[in-house]
C-alpha cells in the first residue's frame, strides 16, 4: 500500500506559505503533485497547481492574500503508482485587504469600462460572466496591477462582474 505524503507547513507571512513534503515509505518517489486551493469573494473557488520532481522538497508559494485560508493538497507520484491525496490547511497572517470598490460602465454594446478602488502595487483579477452560475464555474477573467480595464463583451448579454 502506497501512503499519502506527508505535508508539513514550514512557514507562512501575509503574502506566502512554505512547506515541505516527504513520504514515510521506502517506495521510489518520481515527484509530487500540489493543488493550493482558496475561495474568491466566497463566489469562485481558485486553484493553483504544482508539479515538483524529486522525493523530498521545500516549497515556498508566494503572491498570496493576507488572512485567507488555504489547503494544500498534494498526491506522490511513485514507481509503484499514485499515493493517495493528503491534505493540510493554512491562514495566511495579516490583515485581508479591503475589497475593492467596482464600477462597471458601458461604453457601447461590446466594452465595459471597469474602475475600482483599492491598494497600489497589488495584483486585481476581474471576472466576468453572464450568470451567477457561470461567474462561480468558469468565468471570463483577466488581471490587472492598474485601476481600470476595458473588457469586451458579446452584444446584446447583460454580465456580472467581479475584481
């Protein structure tokens, strides 16, 4: 029986987590595979996936949120097969910033001019979508360090957007 590795959290900041993966077994070990999952303004789940060689690592994730809950999930890949998944959770320090203050405003039937308020220096992601159901299962997107984007759109469709 293959064993699911062993996820240690090394260390976390506002803005990383830093772990470490080993297994507990003699079976060869080819790599491990992570999945960093967060919730986006309790609308859209996020996944940031790793794939990472060799039997044991440390690894730093960084360009993370400030007091947000992750998991981390991670399977071995062994000579014998897939481990089963193990799991471990983390809340990044700090404080969350503040959500960001939207403005959407049509500037003709296929661009919608969209601003916000918030910090500088920080990563904005805008998502999009015709639906509520579509905005939480696989939105338009795209991201941003500035205040502002144009995003074009079909004609004729109201949306829903998020930043």
């Amino acid at each position: 029986v293959i064993p699911p590795p062993v996820i240690h959290i090394e260390s976390y900041s506002e803005d990383s987590i830093s772990f470490s993966l080993k297994m507990t077994t003699n079976i060869k070990v080819g790599g491990y595979v992570v999945n960093i999952y967060w919730t986006f303004d309790t609308h859209r789940q996020e996944k940031r996936t790793l794939s990472i060689e060799g039997e044991k690592s440390i690894q730093k994730v960084a360009n993370l949120t400030a007091h947000t809950p992750y998991e981390i999930s991670a399977w071995a890949k062994t000579e014998l097969g897939d481990s089963p998944l193990s799991f471990v959770h983390v809340v990044t320090s700090g404080t969350r910033p503040a959500s960001p203050s939207l403005k959407a405003k049509a500037i003709n039937q296929t661009a919608v001019e969209c601003s916000w308020t918030g910090p500088r220096n920080v990563v904005y992601g805008i998502f999009y979508a015709t639906s509520f159901l579509e905005l939480y299962r696989s939105p338009h997107n795209t991201a941003t360090t500035s205040h502002n984007i144009t995003v074009i759109v079909q004609r004729d469709e109201q949306y829903l957007f998020l930043v």
